[in-house]
C-alpha cells in the first residue's frame, strides 16, 4: 500500500486517498473479485489505474463509452502513464500499432470496447500479453434492471472462462442490490468483495422550484455561475431548441444536445463543451454519457426527470471536481402527466417505471432536506440533521403557516361556484376581485369571496398549481381548462388530510449556499478569492491544451487551478505540493504555469484594477 500512496503522489500528484480507494485498492492487490459502488465523482477510475500503474503490469478496463476511452487514455498519458484504448474509432493502422504494443507489454492499462474484448483475435493477444487484473467500468450496463442495459456486456462472460485465474474489478454508480447480484452472476465473480461508498454528494447544492417561467428561472440560476460550465436538461427536444435559442439571444454561449441532430452537430456541441468554446449546454437526456468534464458548476433540469436514478445520475455530473455545485431542478404538475404519457405511449411502462415517477414527483413536493430523501432513497442512512446545502436546509422554502386552512378554502371555493371556473377566476375570486364578470356572476355573495385578500395573486395562483400538482384538484376534461376537486381533495375538504403548501422565502444568493457547501466538504479547498489568477489559469489551461489537442480539464482540474491561484507557487517544489500535479504534469507543464504565477504577482502590484479586486485580495488567506 505504501507504493500505491508513493505512486498517487508521483503520478497524480494526490495526497491522499477518498473513501473506500484504499480498500478497493487493497482488492485489486489481493487479486480478489471485487464490485465497487460509488457516485459519479468518488474516484473510481484511481482505484484500477494506481494499482496498474504500480505494479507495471498490464490491466485491462472495459468501457462501454468510446468518447471516455479516448479522455481517459489521453489524461492517463499526460499524466506519464503509459495507455491505449482499442475501439472502432481506430484506423487498421492504428489498430495494429496499439497490438503490437500490447503484445511487447508497453502498456500498463488497455481500455477496450466489450464488443471487442470477446473477439477471439483480441483474447488471444491478451492471453499472450499476460494480464494482471481486468476492470470493468459502468458494470450495471451488465444488468437489465440497470438503467442502462447494454447486450454487449452480456458477453463478457467469456472472461472468466478465458482467464479463470486472474481478478475480475466491477465499478458502478449503481447502488440497487438487485443490479449489485447481476453483476455477480454475469461475471462469474468468486466471492467479490463488495465496497458500498457514501451516496451523499456534500459538494452539491440541491435546490427544487416550481416553475412559473422558465427562461427567467433558468437565466437567474445561470447568473449565479456567469462564465463557468453547466448542463441544463430538458424533457423535450423542442424545449431544447427554444432554450438555446433564448439564451443565445442574451449572450450566453449556450449549445444544444439532443438525439433529433445530426451527428455531427452533436459531436461539435459535445466538442465544444469540452474544448470551453461553450459554458452551457442544453440537452435532453441524450447528453452527457461521454462527457467526463469534471468542472461542472451547475446542472439545472427544466424539466422534472422521470425517476430519482436519472436524476441522481444527471445531477451528479456537477461538481465532479468536488467544488461547490448547484443542482436546480424546475418543475411542474404538467410533467408529471407528461411523463406518464410519453411511458404510456412507449407502450407497457417497464415495471417499476411509474412508481418510480410518483417517486419523483414526491422529492419535489417533499419538505425535508434533498440530501437526506436523495440517500435514504439509495438504501442508506443520513446522519447530519441539517445539510448546509439544500433549500429546504437553507431556509429557502418553507411550508406556509395554516397551509391546512389556505388548501381547503381554496378546494371550498372550487366546489362552492360548482367547479365550472378555471383557476385564474378562482383566484379572483378568492382575492374579492371587484370583476364585471364576478358581479355578473354575483360570486361576492360566495362564503369563500375574498378570504384569501390579503395575498398576491401570483401566491394564490400558485397555491391552486401546488394543489393540481399534489392531485387535489384536476382539471376538467371540457373545452375550458375548468379545475375539479378530486377524490383525494374531498378528504381535505372532510378535514381527513392536509395538503402543505410550500413557499419560496428568499432568493438563493451567489455566495451564502456555496460556502456552506464548502465547509461541508473541505474546508480550505476552494476559498480563494484570486477570481483573477484563477481565470488567468484558465486561459492558459485552455491554450495549452488546444496545443496538444486534448480538453482543458486533462492539463489540470478546476481545483488545482483554485489551490494554484490561492497557494501561489512560484518553486518547482512549491509547484509539486498543489493537488493534482504529479511529476510527469511538473516536468511538462510546470514551468509555463510557473511563469504565469510569477507574472501575475508581479504585474499585480502594479495593476491598477478597480477597488472589486483590492476588497477581495484583502481576504484572500482567511
Ligand atoms: P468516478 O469515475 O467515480 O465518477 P473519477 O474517477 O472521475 O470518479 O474521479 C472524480 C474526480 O476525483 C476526478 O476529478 C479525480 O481527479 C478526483 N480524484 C480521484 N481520486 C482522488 C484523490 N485520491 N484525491 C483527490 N482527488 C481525487
Ligand atoms: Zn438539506
């Protein structure tokens, strides 16, 4: 083990282990079956490629994602880790070069399509190579009851008869038992160890809205994170062109991502993600799969995903880097019914698929803390009361005092004007509106005319929405959208349920959210205040990358260039401390970044920037 930690010091310039790298490790040096479970960003990739690394000895990791092949191989290498990827994408000439490699052992980790790992010619070159340990990545793909079920992964069966004596590592961000024992059986694993991490994403900000206008949602949202990385998804692929369209219009430098584009209008969008020409990307779901670009500050959903899964897995591509993320998520009544259509019309919903609907649909009406439902729902226990890092936690939202009362006034106005009104007039009124239509109506006379005066409109308004979401009014099936009360309403009504409404209290501010986020995950990590050196970085990050024609976040992580920013090195020993620079990254690049630190704190002093920059340099160690 202490050659591991020597190793993850020397190449990938980390101090320390996260949770459970150091036992999975420990699988892979004991040579045991092992299936490893953490979230998107837990560090799985360090738990087959240190061990690879340290023993010098061929591993070979199967990956069902040719674009990530290609990333992982390119930050292995600038990393000085000799790896190669084998996949379609390959020439013949290439192809025959990474072979012929393979079979003089100058790789110590092979990624390689499934589909092509179970060609014999490939079985046989591994078997003459020699190989150490095989790691199989996104293993749920294995499993039908995985979200993601890919046939190929059928076949790796045959490893285990091929090469009966060497391990078998399975990494997944899927926690559900039943995936867990498909991958067993599917393997053939021997009694694997099985590693279980954390579900909790500390470093995520969780925040649920209802939404009201959408544009204006997401352009505040995307105000709180002007010029970094997001991904906002939508249900449909219209909503994706409109989107973008809208936010092009007011200069942000958003791209769109669905299934309905050609080709290679989407690999430009995905390339230009990647490469930082674009800062948001709007997609539907289709997104995202090959985008390992750790620097994500923000997910925003327009629309509400159809289980807790999906969510969990679209959220969880922010903050990969461990830096403070938000996740909003903006939602409607509308898409619950949308979404049971869209499975409905696909046909019989996959089992499980609407419960797990209904499942989402209640963590948006919840109020109890996003980080406690979202690991509890993954089988695990939340031992924090308050989270620091979600709406409900922060004091956001909160449920409106007499909500009981307020929810059966309005149902009782429903029934009293003999549910033929839609919602705009029950809101006037329950307001004691003075409209022509009302005195002709002669509603004032009703008891519930005017009992909700002292409210907003838009409030009332959007009570009776959180009512029709929560299924106590429905509206009719006629020509106008008039509401109804429900079965469930009429329980309210009878005093036999209450329904919570939820209120918005505050608007999330740009810092407080983020900072608590900070303390909960690692405190010193991301508190400069050096905006300036940091975007510098940035710039410099970018350009040198387009150099060696590889993305920006494989020259160095987000949170390196935070702690290079804060920290300030200007020695190559100083420069060695940060976290994420290995020897191989030092020798490369260290001595252009250097420069640029040096550069900066030189022309700083000297730089007559606006008082912003002096009131934040006066806090940048605290
Ligand atoms: P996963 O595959 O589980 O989603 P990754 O392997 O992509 O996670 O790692 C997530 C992030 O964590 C990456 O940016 C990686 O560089 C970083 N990371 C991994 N292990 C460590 C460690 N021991 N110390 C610091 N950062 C780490
Ligand atoms: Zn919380």
């Amino acid at each position: 083990m202490e050659n591991i930690r020597q190793t993850v010091k020397r190449v990938w310039g980390y101090d320390a282990l996260l949770p459970l790298q150091e036992e999975a490790i420990g699988a892979v040096l004991a040579r045991r079956d092992s299936i490893v479970i953490l979230p998107t960003g837990g560090g799985k990739s360090l738990c087959y490629q240190a061990p690879a690394a340290a023993m010098g000895k061929l591993a070979v990791v199967v990956s069902p994602l040719i674009a990530l092949m290609k990333d992982q191989v390119d930050g292995l290498t600038t990393a000085g880790v000799p790896a190669a990827f084998l996949n379609s994408s390959l020439t013949t000439d290439e192809r025959r070069l990474v072979e012929a490699n393979v079979a003089r052992g100058r790789y110590h980790l092979l990624y390689v399509a499934p589909e092509r790992l179970v060609l014999p010619p490939c079985l046989r070159l591994l078997k003459q190579a020699g190989v150490a340990f095989f790691a199989i990545d996104e293993a749920h793909c294995i499993s039908q009851w995985g979200h993601d079920f890919r046939p190929e992964y059928r076949q790796l069966k045959v490893v285990r008869e091929d090469f009966p004596d060497v391990a078998i590592h399975a990494f997944t961000a899927t926690a559900t038992p039943r995936v867990r024992a498909d991958i067993a059986t599917e393997l053939a694993l021997r009694e694997p160890e099985i590693l279980v991490g954390s579900f909790d994403r500390p470093n995520l900000v969780y925040r649920v809205r209802r939404r009201t206008d959408r544009l204006q949602q997401v352009t505040e949202a995307l105000e709180r994170h002007r010029g970094t990385a997001g991904i906002i998804y939508c249900i449909r692929r219209a909503e994706v062109d409109q989107l973008t369209d809208a936010l092009r219009r007011r200069g942000y430098r958003a791209v769109a991502y669905h299934a309905g584009l050609a080709d290679a209008e989407r690999r430009r969008a995905q390339d230009d993600f990647i490469a930082e020409r674009a800062d948001v990307v709007v997609a539907t779901v289709a997104f995202g799969m090959g985008i390992d670009r750790s620097d994500v500050r923000y997910v925003i959903h327009a629309g509400m995903p159809k289980s807790i899964e999906h969510y969990q897995q679209e959220a969880g591509r922010a903050g990969r880097d461990g830096l403070p993320s938000e996740c909003l998520l903006l939602y409607s009544g509308g898409d619950f019914g949308l979404w049971r259509s869209i499975l409905m019309a696909e046909g019989l919903p996959a089992p499980g698929a609407l419960p797990k609907l209904s499942e989402m649909y209640n963590y948006c009406q919840g109020a109890a803390c996003r980080h406690r439902f979202l690991v509890n729902y993954f089988g695990q226990a939340y031992r924090t009361d308050t989270c620091g890092a979600c709406d409900i936690c922060l004091g956001e939202v909160a449920v409106e005092d007499g909500s009981a009362t307020l929810a059966r006034q309005i149902l009782a106005c429903v029934t009293e004007m003999g549910e033929r009104f839609g919602a705009d007039y029950v809101t006037d009124v329950l307001r004691g509106a003075e409209t022509a239509r009302i005195a002709r109506m002669r509603h004032s006379r009703l008891d519930t005319y005017g009992v909700l005066r002292q409210y907003p409109k838009a409030t009332v308004r959007n009570w009776i929405e959180q009512l029709e979401g929560q299924e106590y009014l429905a509206r009719g099936e006629g020509e106008y959208p008039t509401l109804d009360v429900t079965a469930q309403g009429h329980r309210i009504l009878r005093g036999e349920d209450a329904a919570p409404l939820l209120r918005t209290v505050g608007r999330p501010s740009r810092e407080a959210p983020s900072r608590l986020a900070r303390q909960a995950v690692s405190p010193g990590l991301g508190r400069t205040n050096d905006e300036d050196l940091f975007e510098t970085l940035r710039v410099l990050r970018r350009t040198m990358a387009q150099e060696r024609g590889i993305p920006p976040y494989l020259i160095f992580s987000d949170a390196s260039l935070r702690e290079m920013a804060r920290e300030r090195p200007t020695t190559e020993d100083a420069f060695l401390q940060i976290r994420g620079v290995g020897q191989r990254k030092l020798q490369d690049l260290g001595q252009r970044f250097l420069a640029c630190i040096r550069k900066h704190g030189d022309g700083s002093a000297g730089d007559t920037s606006p008082a912003p920059s002096i009131a934040r340099s006066s806090t940048k160690r605290d």
